[in-house]
C-alpha cells in the first residue's frame, strides 16, 4: 500500500471541505432595499445596501432634522454632521460605510427626541 505525500493530504482535505461548505451569495448592489417582514416600532429593518436605501435613510434624517422638536443643539449638530458624511459616502459607492453614519443620524435624533 502507498501512501499520499503530506501535501496531497492537506490539498484533499481542503477541497473536501471548501465542497462541503454552504454557498452563501450576498444580494447584488443594485437589489432593491426590502423591510423584513413583520417590522416592530422602534426596530431598524434590514435591507440591503443599496443607494436607493441610502436616498431613503437621508430623506429620514432630513424629515427629522426638519420637524419641529426639542433637540439639543450638540445632537443636531452631530446628526446634520453624520448625515453629510453619510450622503457623500453613499454617492461615492461607499455604502456600507454611508448606511451606517446614516443609521446613527437617526438613531441619534429619534433618542434625543424621546429624553427631550
């Protein structure tokens, strides 16, 4: 009986396992932006990044940043700073990093608006 050099056994072992493995494929870029189903108050919905999430998420902040409300000056400062950062990222297709910044513009006003 012969056996397998060490190095055959490592190159058979990963391909076994790489074939095994699930396939996973992430959504394309230019997949519309879906809300999960059955979304609660209060719950950030998961959608995929897309530049028409991101034209969304800005006109939530714009909205918020718009209405009349008791938001102190610093959070309306930092979610206005946010929030350019956000759309200028999303416009230089960057949107995981412009979905983010957007995210937290708002969370920021919507927590400054309920302790206010």
């Amino acid at each position: 009986m012969r056996l397998l050099p060490p190095m055959s056994v490592c190159l058979l072992g990963l391909v076994g396992s790489l074939a095994a493995a699930p396939v996973g494929h992430a959504p394309p870029q230019n997949a519309p932006a879906r809300p999960v189903a059955g979304k609660e108050e209060g719950v950030i919905s998961v959608t995929s990044d897309s530049t028409e999430y991101c034209t969304q998420l800005t006109q939530n902040v714009d909205h918020l940043l718009a209405t009349p409300h008791g938001i102190p000056v610093g959070a309306m400062d930092d979610a206005h700073r946010l929030r350019i950062e956000g759309d200028t990222l999303c416009k230089h297709h960057h949107l995981r990093a412009g979905i983010a910044r957007l995210r937290r513009a708002l969370v920021l006003l919507e927590h400054s608006q309920e302790h206010s």
